[in-house]
C-alpha cells in the first residue's frame, strides 16, 4: 500500500527526469533510491555502483540472467 509523502520540488523533477529514462514511476525511481541509500548505508564497505548493480540485478526475471563462469573454469579457455 502506498503512502503518500511530501519532498522537496526540486528532487521530484530530478526523479521526475530519471525515472523517464530509468523506465520507472517517478514513485519507483524514488524508492529504487530510497533502497540503494539504504543498501549503501548498511553496507559501507561496498562500493555504490557495485550495490546499484546489485539491486538492478536483484529486480531482473531470474530467466534472463546469464550465469556466472569464472574465467579459470570456462569450457573455450586454452591453457
């Protein structure tokens, strides 16, 4: 359930502006923010781009991930 709350103008048309080329609601840009400052907040020694990346990835359909190889493990690596 939604929860109206009051921002300042400014932060909603920078939201405004980032969820139109996020592909989000401007509600959704501004909890995907709310979330990554959160993240970021608990974990300190992450970096943000790394914990973006991270909530990005959280959000995708598991049926179009790419699985993860190492590079020492891969089937077409030569030694």
């Amino acid at each position: 359930m939604g929860m109206p709350v009051r921002i300042d103008e400014s932060l909603y048309e920078d939201a405004k502006c980032h969820a139109k080329a996020e592909s989000r609601t401007i509600a959704g840009q501004i909890e995907f923010w709310a979330k990554l400052g959160k993240a970021a907040l608990d974990n300190p020694d992450l970096p943000v781009d790394f914990v973006r990346d991270l909530l990005i990835s959280r959000a995708e359909p598991r049926d179009h991930a790419t699985p993860f190889i190492p590079e020492g493990i891969r089937s077409d690596s030569h030694d």
